[in-house]
C-alpha cells in the first residue's frame, strides 16, 4: 500500500512537472516562429551590448511569449526569467492616467474638474487662471504649462523618512509654473503627475500606490508588480548597468522623485502579459475599464491641435506612435537610471508587446524585430492624399517659431534655432524646411491635417487658434507659432555674430601665441583673444560633464560636490574671462594699433559679451545647479 501511494506521487509530481513545462514552452519555443524570434532579439542584445531584456508579447487573447533573454545580475549571473523585476520607470503614468479614469468613470472626479477646486493647498503659479484654469486632463496630458522636473530634483538621496502628501507636491513646486494658456500646446512634466497622485490620495482616501495596487493589480492578478518609493534594492530586482567604454557599471537605486506617481512602477514579463491581455480583450470586472473607458484614454481632448481634428499625440498617459507602416500603435516609454522601458499597443488589431532592459540604450532595433513579427500578416493601408485648399493654406505659410520646450532654462535655445518654413504648396504636398536646412513634404489628408509621405497616420496639422492666430504642430507634439521671420533674426544673428567671434579668436590667438615667442606681441595683448578662447573650453567642458551627469550620475545634481561645482565654475569661467578680456581692451586701448585693430576686437567682445549677457539672462551662469 505504502508503495501504491509512492506511486501515486510520483505520477502527480511528474505530472506537475510536465504540466509546468509545457505552459513554459508555450509562451517559448513551442512555435517555431518564437524560436526564430528568440535568436533575432538575442542577436540584437548582444549588438547593442544590452545586459537583460524583458519581453511580453501577446496577440488577441493569447500570450505569445513571456519572459527575458541576458542577465539580470551580471556580477551573479542570474538570468531574466519571466517573474524578473524591472523598474518601468514613466509607464508608471499610463497606469497613474487609468487610476484617474476609473475615479472618473466612478462619478467621483471628472476631466474637466479645476485643480484649485480639488485641491486648492497645491502650491502652483497659473497667470490665467480666471479665464484658463489648470484642469485635471491638462496633468493627464501634459498641457498645463508646467516645466519637467529641476536637474536638482531628478533623484532623491535624502535619507529621511520620505515625504508624503502635500509635501512632496512642495519639493517640485519649482516646476509648477504654468507658461503659456492651459490647453494650448502639450509639454512633458513629471511633476504634473505628481499632482495627479496626489489628487488620487485625496480623492481615494488611500495612498496613490495601494489605490491602483488595489483597483489595478490585484483583479488582474499583478502579483509581482509593485511601486518602488524607497530605492531599496530587492533580490528579484534586475540590475541597471550603465554601459561606457566597453565596460558595465551597476547603476545605484533611488527612490524616485516627488511621490513616484511619474516614475515608480516595477513590473515583471508575466504580469504585463496580464495587463496587455486586460488591454485587448473587454472586461467586465466593476473595477476596471471597460471598452469604453480606454476608448477615453486612447482620445485627445485639450490640446489646440486636438481641438482642429488632429487625435495623433498624447492622449491621457499614453502616446499616439506612427511610425510602424502597418498599423498605429500607442502606450509609453521610460527611461530611469539604468533602465529604459517601453509598453506598445493596438486594441483594434489586437497586438501588443512590452520590453524592458537593464541599460539605458536604444529599444529600436528591439521594437522593429518584435513589431515585425506581430505583423507579418497584416497588409499594410492604402495611402490617402486630398488636394490642399490653396486658397486656404497659403495665407499660412511663413516661419513659424517653436514654442514648446520641456524646460526653459536648458532649452531656450530651441525658441532661437528650433523654427520652421512652411515654404510652398502643391496639389497634395505642404514643403516644410527645417532650420537645418532639410525640406520634408507633407501629404494632405484632409482639413489641414498632414502626414510624412511613408507614414500611414497624420501627426501635423496647420490651422487657427480661437484668435485667429496660425499654428503647426508636428515633429512629436513639437508645436510652432507663425511669427515675423525678422523677430527671429534678431535674435539669431548676434549669436552668430559672437560664435564668429570664438572662431576668429581661436585663430587669432595661435598667430599670437607664435607671435609672442618671437617678442613681435605682447602677453598681455595676447590675453585679450586668449581668455575668451580659454573660457569657451570652459564652458564646453562643463557643459559636456552636464551632459554626462545627466546620462549616468544625476545624483552629483543633488548636492555640492567635485562634480556640480566643476560644472557651475566652468560656466561662470566662461563669463569671467570674456569679462576679463574686455576689461583689458579697455587698459591698453590707447596702445594697440592700428586703429582697425581696435575697431575689430571691439567688435569681437561686443557679441561675446553678447553671449555672456543671454546666457546669464536664461539661468546657464551662475546659479549653482544644486541649489536650484
């Protein structure tokens, strides 16, 4: 008996065993073509030095494949598996954008309910607010007027107790200022999304992430995906590595910024599977979306561009992507420290997919095999072109300035340089020219409305805001106002004028250089073309150690250091030695000749001082970047 009984077990066991095993091999190698597809994207990671990758695929109501290639550990050689944890970084705003949704649908918020009415302790500044208040669907889309977040304030190193409630909307209220007419044009703010947590808590009674742990995670049984608020490093974590000369550093863990609700989810292959599964196939659980509801989610309602006819762009917490020539797809990306994520759907065609890496790289040639793959069987659509209304478009065109910078102090540059010329019509085409110089032709879909010639969806349109004023908007939410391509010269053409300066300088200074060894000049008329050109290596430096920070250490932001004092004092060097030199041309002008050569560094320091004076105005020269 005692023998039949071991029996019994051991077929149980075994059938267990057989059972798991081929669940596994179904989201694997069962198919060929997932075979052929696992060698494809192990072939990419291995060219573009990725460590791990996450991978959920599904089509319809189908789970395709679940689970990862690389490593999640490098140092242990653990490999992704299927219930590896990645940090998700900004998908966490599509699940944040659904919570509201479904508050909404719930009776307990509505889209267009005034942020001063829900909740008026929220510290921001909004100059139109009796005529245009902040709404929630401005957070939800990103068309507040709100900055992205401070270099200062990208990662939390504090080592108190986190902050809560209102508090943490305090620690980024340095970016809730709101720039131009809530409504008008969309720009990407982090902190926006904080509010929007917060809103959650307030409305819910209930912490943000235990809301959608709650209302999202648990009816979809989500049982491994969590929102990361203290940086802890947990062993089912994968690690983020940043990859630089040929070398993987581990990447640190830190609790994300303001109270998470833009950055802070972690999820594993399997759950998303879960999730995208919910996303393609109508549920009828009372706490989640049903058809209708991501319907919503997937619509544009605020922005200028929205409001002519154009529904390509960010909708609430998810993006409208046409770039793939079979089919639109939606969702979001992420990109945190050491992670970059992305989350890709099309609930009409019933495909989507999601992937994760452990390194901040590129997923396009990820996306291209994955995408690919889903639609090897569907045709592509057939092109639509209208004739364009010429007498309508051509009162249009003209320069148009770019007017939507994510934040102004690092990106001010693009209001001066980042125009465009809408130059001429024809039948179907609408010619574009780039500041740069490349002309692109836009096809005419119908009402303004255009598409690039190898697009299959619109994401441009030309037309009229409620004044009359004539706008563009296209490039990926880029948006441009018509203005007098004069009022852009101005502006142009100093700083053209002082980089000149640098360049005659540069050459200047090394006929000086040679000059001065040969006793045929001075050093101290020398240092009058030096110090500019010494200064600008300054600035460069310091400005490409910014760059560098911002890509693998944006904790040395945080506080004073070797790092952020080298980077406010090469940016202040560079003011202080054009200074200097201007100071001298000033001492020794009654002694250099002849007087062409005055007249010529005159000119010269003129537009360096120029230069110095626009950058000192737009925050680049002595503010000191852990304290801002």
């Amino acid at each position: 008996m005692i023998n039949l009984k071991t029996f019994y077990l051991a077929m149980f066991i075994v059938a267990i065993y057989f059972t798991a095993s081929a669940q596994v091999s179904t989201a694997t190698k069962s198919d060929s073509n997932i075979s052929q597809l696992y060698r494809r994207l192990d072939t990419v990671i291995q060219n573009e030095h990725i460590p791990g990758l996450l991978v959920a695929i599904v089509k319809k109501d189908s789970i395709l494949y679940s689970g990862g290639l690389g490593y999640a550990d490098l140092k242990q050689r653990l490999q992704v598996e299927h219930q590896t944890q990645f940090h998700f970084a900004s998908v966490t705003k599509f699940f944040v954008a659904m919570g509201i949704q479904q508050l909404v649908t719930k009776g307990k918020l509505k889209l267009n309910d005034r942020i001063r009415d829900i909740v008026p302790e929220i510290p921001f500044d909004n100059h139109w607010e009796a005529t245009d208040p902040v709404r929630v669907v401005h957070l939800l889309e990103h068309t507040a007027g709100f900055e992205d977040v401070q270099l200062n304030s990208m990662v939390d190193l504090s080592k108190k107790k986190p902050l809560a409630g209102i508090d943490v909307i305090k620690a980024v209220s340095n970016s809730l200022t709101v720039r131009w007419r809530p409504g008008t044009m969309m720009s990407y703010s982090n902190p926006g999304y904080n509010v929007l947590g917060y809103i959650i808590e307030k409305v819910s009674g209930m912490p943000w992430n235990r809301y959608l742990e709650e209302q999202i995670f648990s009816p979809l049984n989500m049982h491994n995906s969590l929102f990361d608020l203290d940086g802890t490093q947990r062993p089912s974590f994968a690690t983020g590595y940043d990859f630089q000369n040929g070398e993987y550093r581990a990447m640190p863990f830190y609790r994300p910024i303001g109270n998470g609700a833009g950055s802070a989810l972690v999820s594993t292959a399997e759950d998303m599977a879960k999730f995208m599964l919910y996303l393609l196939n109508d549920r009828t659980d009372s706490s989640l979306l049903d058809n209708a509801g991501l319907k919503e989610m997937e619509t544009i309602h605020s922005t200028l561009a929205s409001r002519a006819g154009l529904q390509t762009g960010y909708a609430l917490g998810n993006d409208l992507f046409p770039n793939n020539k079979k089919v639109s797809l939606r969702g979001h990306n992420g990109k945190g420290e050491g992670f970059v994520s992305w989350l890709f759907f099309n609930r009409e065609a019933g495909i989507a997919y999601a992937i994760a890496a452990n390194s901040v790289v590129n997923l396009w040639p990820i996306s291209q095999v994955i995408e690919e793959f889903l639609t090897k069987n569907i045709s592509a659509p057939k092109p639509v072109s209208l004739p364009i209304n010429e007498q309508k478009i051509k009162p249009l065109l003209g320069y148009y300035q770019f007017m939507n910078p994510k934040n102004e102090r690092w990106e001010f540059y693009r209001r001066i340089f980042g125009g465009i010329e809408l130059t001429a019509v024809s039948k179907d085409r609408l010619v574009v020219k780039k500041e740069n110089g490349q002309l692109d032709s836009l096809v005419h879909v119908g009402n303004g409305i255009f598409r690039l010639k190898d697009d299959i969806l619109p994401a441009f349109i030309l037309a009229r805001d409620p004044d009359g004023q004539p706008f563009f908007q296209g490039y990926g939410n880029s948006f441009y106002r018509k203005v007098p391509r004069a009022s852009v010269l101005i502006q142009q053409i100093p700083i053209y004028l002082g980089f000149m300066a640098i360049l005659i300088y540069l050459i200047y200074s090394l006929i000086g250089i040679f000059l001065t060894l040969f006793r045929k000049m001075k050093l101290i008329d020398l240092a009058i073309p030096l110090l500019p050109i010494v200064g600008t290596y300054c600035f460069l430096a310091a400005y490409r150690l910014m760059g560098q920070t911002d890509a693998s250490h944006k904790e040395l932001f945080v506080s004073f250091n070797e790092t952020s004092f080298s980077i406010f004092l090469g940016m202040l060097l560079f003011a202080i030695l054009i200074v200097v030199s201007s100071l001298l041309l000033y001492s020794r002008w009654s002694r250099l000749n002849p007087l062409w050569l005055r007249l010529f560094l005159v000119f010269n320091n003129f537009f360096l001082c120029y230069l110095v004076a626009l950058l000192s105005i737009n925050g680049w020269i002595g503010v000191p970047i852990w304290m801002m």
